[in-house]
C-alpha cells in the first residue's frame, strides 16, 4: 500500500471571520446524506473550488456571508497537515503549513493562483501528493508536442459529480475532442507509473503478441496507423463542419431583446402582484379593527338598554324609609326633601339621554357599516387584479423559460459552431497535407523496405498493458461481485476492456448501454478500482475519491424511467462494499436513504432538512 503518496482531506471549513460551519472526512468511507437542497452539492463544488478549480460554488441564499474557505488536508508525501485558504470568486489560494485552529494573522503562508501563468497551484498540489511536476506527456499522435503533468489530471479520476457519473461515452477522457490523446496518455502514464505516449503502448501490445523477439517494427506500420488516425480525424471534423453560411446573430440579438423586454414585464407584474397583495392585507386588517369596533358598540349599545330599564324600575319604586337618615317618611320630611333624595331618578331625562346616545351610536355603525363594504368591495377587484397580474406573469415567465430561452441557447450553440468553423476548417487543411504527406512516406518506405524504430518513447515491456489492465479489471470484478451487480456470474472474470472504445465491458456488455443509474455505479467502481490498483501497485494517485450522487442519479428527482433507477437494495449492498476498504479515501454524497444504512464502519454524517432534529445542512 502506498502511504507515501496523496492526500487525507480532513475537514472543509466556511467562515464569516466570526463563525464557521464545516464538514469533517476521515480515511475509509464518508457518507453525506440528506434530502435535496441541504448543501451536499455545494460541498462537492466548494471541495473541488479549494482545490484548484475556476469554476465558484453557486450562490445559495443560506450563505450570504461565509465567503472564506479553508480546506485542512493531509500530505501523506510531507507527512503533514496543510491548509488551503481561498475567498470565494477569487484566483488567489494561501497555503499554511498547520492545521486551520493555528492559523492568524502572523502565519506564514505561501500565496499561488489557479490560473494564469507563473505560481500555479498545480505545482504545490503535485509535490502535496509526491509526484514529479516535470513529467511530460505527449499532447499529439503525429507531433512531438508534450505538456506537464498537471493536477488535474489526477482530479478527473478522484472528482466525479452527478453530471459526469452517469455519462455514456468513455470514462477516461473529458469528452474533449482536443485533448483526448493527453488525456489517454494519462491514464496510461497512472497504470503503468511510466508510459506517457497511449499509442506506443498499445503498438507494444500489438508487437508483444506477434513475436517476443523482434525489437523493432515496420515503419509502414506505424504510418498506417497515424494514416488511420489522421482519417478518423478528418471525417470526424468535416462531418461536423458548417458550411450553411447563415448568419444567426441578428436573430440571437432579437431573441434577447425579446427576453430581456419580457424580463422587464415580469418583474414589473411580479411588483404589481405584491402591492396588489400588500394593498389587500391592509384593507382585511381594517376590516377586522372595524369588526371589534362595531362590537363596542353593540356593547354600549346593550349597556344603554339596561341603564334604561334600571332606570323605569326604580322610577316606580315606592321607598318607606328616608335613604339619607333611615327615618320613615312623616310630616317631619318635607317635599322638597323628599323629591331631592327619595325621588332623585328623572326617568323622563333618562329616556332623553338615552335617545340622544342611541342616535348617536346608530349613526356610526351606519358609518362604520358603509366603510366596511366598500372595503369589502375593493378586496374583491383586488382579487380580480391579482388573478389577472399572475395569470400575465405565468404566461410571460412560461413563454420566456420554454421559448426564448431555448431559442437563445439554439442560436448561441449555432453561432459558437460558426466561431468554431474556422478553426475547423484550418485543421481539415492541416490533416488533409498531413494525409498527403504521410500516404507519400508510406509508399517510399514500402519501396526501399526500411526497417526502423518506432518514434522515440519510453519503453516497457511487451505485456505490460495486459498486466495493468487486467489486474484494474479484476479489482473492478472483485466489487461488483461483492455488491451483487445484477447479471454478475461469481465465479469468473465479468469485466472486459474496449480498446476502440476506451471503455469497460461488464459480462459482455458495454457499459455505454446501461441506464444511468447502472452506468455510475459502473463509473463509480472504476474510479475507486483505480485508486486501490495505484496504492496497491505503489503508483501515484490523488489519495481520494469524491463522488456526488452515484446511486440517485442526477435525472431521478425529476423522473427517471424505473428501468434506470438502482434498486435500494443494491445501493446499501454498494455502501457495505466500500466501507471494508482500508488505508485510502472515499467520499459519497448522496441523497436520504429509504432503506437503513450500517453506519458503523463508516464516517456517516446525514443532514436532516428539520431543525428540530439533527443538523439540518451544511450552512
């Protein structure tokens, strides 16, 4: 097992300067689980940002503020803990030689970009993992035009997110049409520790099968295979060549002004709705304070009616003793006295009062009566406004999202082919003398018979594809059979390579034939297949595996077919395969689990979308 090559990522960490959220890896298998939109994509995109890439995490509205990253890693070449820094939307990394607690504003740390032309991170992140930066590997079949090897080419097989994890052409290359062959060599150059060139490794191969003795190959051979290639290559580029001549900007321009004058109508309807809306919940609240107002005076109301009829019952009372001295009523007790204290309550000024009063309450909840209809009747043209404003704005967001919008990226992708037709037409150029050159060269060399070396790369032996193929394959075999992959035979060899493909073939079928959600387990075993055979074999390799969502695939939350979809069977039976593996990294993002997962021997951390129970996301 190689330990002294690669990377342990320890912990991905955010930070507003005040506090911090952060997710926390450990060797062996991490798992984050958890429904969509809780963050477990934006770790992936923040991961693969700290490492190098150009493209930012995108913005969610649940990180207004975190903007600082730091990701703690662990340099199994240096054995020792680095930090990475990097503010969102910049080129600018800080690299600390110490774990993210120690770091301050007096730390050291050296600072490198992620693009451009001088202090490339790239470096430091090959010599993190304990590679040579100066190894070149050959860009072209027919040149003699080599680059660096770069960390990137190590993140292609170790970063695979959802989009690429289910994808139906090759699985060592990009898809790129001009950097397939550095690509191929690659991961020739991963497999055997040493090759740099994909062609005369496989023309080693052909030779090794022919003879064990003859130590050089015909020339016409080999012209015959660049002749070949050059063919391919010519088809493929005047196959894709537009030769319309139709211009489509004056279109494309029209289009997005379309957009952008239909943009400007839904934000003014959508502004438009909400006063609408605002001006409706007012007129309901003043509905419901005139209701509680009319209640009071319903209650003074009532309150009148019983100090009236208190009123007429002690108007008729008839009372025999004084109330002021408790003396009865004799000749001793004057009239007037007696009017003044016995008879004090003055029922014909009480029923004055109480009409006076009456009156006055009727009149306001008269008032108050009228106010809440016309309230009333506005809510409802209100209503009526807000249904047309939003039919408007769905016809008009609808016409803009399934119309324009497809029509501006057909005209784009159409005026980008167009940009393209040029170069196009330059290489067609090239190819077609490089042909005629090369057709030339083969019929001198079959005149005079020359036997001669293959172009000068390094060498290796005859068989040394096979060996490193095969024992990828039997890796590759070993875990789908531990995971029960359907149609899988448990005692032989299930897993083949398509040299003309460039891809593997599972029990006689081709993985591009697959659904998708077969196809990224296929992908996914590869990838960690290849990390295993790197470690095993002492070959240099990134240390880790990061996937997002190889076992729901990216079109299943929209609606995948049920052909496509992997049972949830054989996603637990995937988890249990890979969390017996030791001594290297695998991290698994993927969504909510309906089936109980063994957490046990492995770094399971769930988010729960529920902020009563558990951690809801990342931020």
């Amino acid at each position: 097992m190689n330990k002294n090559c690669g990377l342990l990522i320890k912990r991905l960490i955010l930070s507003n300067g005040a506090d911090k959220r952060e997710v926390k890896f450990s060797e062996g298998l991490n798992i984050i689980s958890g429904p969509t939109d809780t963050g477990k994509t934006y770790v992936f995109q923040w991961l693969k940002y700290m490492l190098g890439s150009n493209d930012s995490p995108k913005n969610i509205p649940e990180n207004r503020d975190y903007l600082d990253g730091y990701l703690e890693i662990y340099s199994f070449a240096k054995k020792d803990i680095i930090t990475l820094r990097r503010v969102l939307s910049t080129n600018k990394v800080y690299i600390y030689s110490c774990p993210f607690e120690i770091i301050n504003d007096k730390t050291e740390y050296l600072r490198v970009n992620t693009k451009g032309r001088t202090k490339l991170i790239s470096s430091n992140m090959m010599e993190y993992i304990g590679v040579n930066s100066e190894i070149e590997l050959r860009t072209h079949i027919g040149e003699e035009k080599y680059r660096k090897l770069a960390f990137r080419d190590f993140l292609h097989f170790s970063l695979i997110d959802e989009k690429e994890v289910i994808k139906d052409k090759t699985l060592l290359t990009t898809g790129q049409y001009v950097s397939r062959t550095v690509e191929l060599n690659a991961f020739f150059y991963f497999i055997s520790g040493k090759y740099t060139s994909y062609v005369s490794y496989l023309s080693k191969l052909r030779a090794g099968k022919k003879t064990k003795e003859k130590p050089q190959v015909d020339k016409t051979d080999y012209l015959d295979e660049l002749i070949v290639e050059t063919q391919n290559q010519l088809f493929t580029l005047q196959s894709s060549e537009d030769s319309s001549g139709i211009s489509f900007k004056e279109e494309l321009l029209f289009v997005t002004s379309e957009i952008k004058q239909h943009s400007e109508v839904i934000r003014e309807t959508f502004k438009s709705t909400e006063k609408l809306k605002t001006k409706r919940l007012m007129n309901q609240e003043l509905i419901k304070r005139f209701n509680l107002l009319k209640e009071h005076f319903n209650s003074d109301l009532r309150r009148l009616d019983f100090i009236l009829e208190g009123g007429s019952i002690i108007s008729n009372l008839q009372p025999e003793n004084c109330p002021v001295c408790g003396k009865q009523l004799d000749a001793y007790h004057d009239e007037s006295h007696h009017e003044k204290v016995v008879r004090g309550v003055n029922y014909e000024k009480l029923i004055s009062s109480y009409s006076s009063e009456k009156e006055k309450i009727m009149l306001n909840l008269s008032d108050l009566s009228m106010t809440t209809g016309n309230l009333e009747e506005d809510i409802e043209k209100i209503n009526e406004e807000i249904l047309i404003e939003e039919k408007k704005y769905r016809e008009i967001k609808q016409k803009v999202e399934n119309e324009l919008k497809p029509t501006q990226a057909s005209l784009q992708e159409k005026i980008d082919k167009q940009v393209d037709a040029k170069l196009i037409k330059a290489k067609i150029e090239y190819l077609t003398n490089q042909l005629i050159r090369l057709n030339s060269q083969k019929k001198l060399f079959s005149t005079t018979n020359i036997l001669i070396n293959s172009p000068q790369e390094p060498t290796v032996e005859n068989d040394v594809v096979d060996q490193n193929i095969e024992e990828l394959m039997k890796i590759m075999n070993g875990f789908l059979i531990n995971m029960k992959f359907p149609g899988i035979n448990l005692k032989s060899n299930n897993v083949s390579f398509d040299f003309k493909e460039f891809d593997f073939i599972i029990n006689g079928k081709a993985r591009s034939v697959f659904g998708k959600g077969f196809r990224s387990i296929i992908y996914s075993v590869f990838v960690i297949s290849l990390m295993d055979y790197c470690q095993k074999n002492n070959l240099p390799h990134a240390g880790f595996v990061l996937i997002d969502s190889p076992l729901t695939t990216y079109q299943e939350a929209n609606g995948t077919d049920e052909e496509e979809k992997v049972p949830e069977e054989l996603k637990v039976r995937f988890l249990n395969t890979f969390s017996n593996i030791v001594g290297s990294q695998i991290i698994i993002l993927e969504n909510k689990f309906s089936m109980d997962v063994n957490g046990e021997k492995m770094n399971f951390i769930e988010f729960t979308k529920d902020r009563t129970t558990g951690r809801y996301g990342f931020m």
